[in-house]
C-alpha cells in the first residue's frame, strides 16, 4: 500500500505561483523565460513561500527587503521594497545583478493585477563579461 505525500500550505502556494506566472506569460503573449522565472519568483517573494526565500530582512534607511535566491542567469536575488514612511512611496522590485545579462528583464511586471516597477542594483562581485 503506497503512501499519500501530503504537501505544506507554503509549497502549494509556491506550485500555485508557477502555474499563475505561466498562465499570465500564455495570455500576455510572454515567450522570455527568464520573465516567466521572475514572475514566478516575485509571487513567490510577496507571499514569502517557495525554496529561494531567506528568512531575513534588510532594513537600510526606512526600506524593508524580504530577500529571494533567484534562478535567472545573470541574477543574485530579488528584493521586494515594502514600506516606507512617506505617502507617495511605490513598493517595486530590486533585481541584484551579477552580470549584464541580468538587466534583461521588463522594466515593471503585473503581480496580482498590480503594476511593480523593476530596479537594478549591481551586486560586489559583477562581473562585465557576458554569460548569456
């Protein structure tokens, strides 16, 4: 007799996140997969579930960074800005770049019918050679 393996809440939100990013890529005429990773990786990111997710925070300067392992070439880690004190703030996306390749992606993307903006940062060990 064989055995039901039962999943977690937080690993089928994160199956959900990667079916809801592939659907939205599909209706969206989105053929980039390293989009379709970071749609994937930011639902991931905003319900804090899935394997990439680190356990800490960085606060610099009145911003909160919930921190995410990308897998996309090029990319260190996601970032979501959550807050800030002042009332025209816009939450967005920090991709961590470790070469040029990771600046290919969209300037904003849709998460739950909500507009993010993308920003780049640079990561300590980037690299200017091209590894796409």
């Amino acid at each position: 007799m064989s055995q039901v393996q039962l999943k977690s809440v937080s690993e089928l939100m994160a199956q959900r996140n990667k079916i809801s990013a592939e659907i939205f890529s599909i209706e969206k005429n989105i053929t980039d997969g390293n989009t379709v990773m970071l749609l994937e990786e930011s639902l991931n990111l905003l319900h804090r579930v899935g394997e990439g997710l680190l356990e800490r925070h960085y606060h610099e300067s009145g911003r909160a960074f919930t921190v995410y392992v990308s897998r996309i070439r090029g990319v260190k880690n996601i970032r979501l800005s959550e807050y800030n004190y002042s009332d025209d703030y816009v939450p967005h996306i920090i991709v961590k770049v470790t070469s040029p390749s990771g600046y290919l992606l969209p300037a904003e993307i849709n998460l739950e019918g909500k507009l993010y903006p993308v920003k780049f940062i640079e990561s300590r060990n980037f690299k200017e050679s091209l590894d796409y």
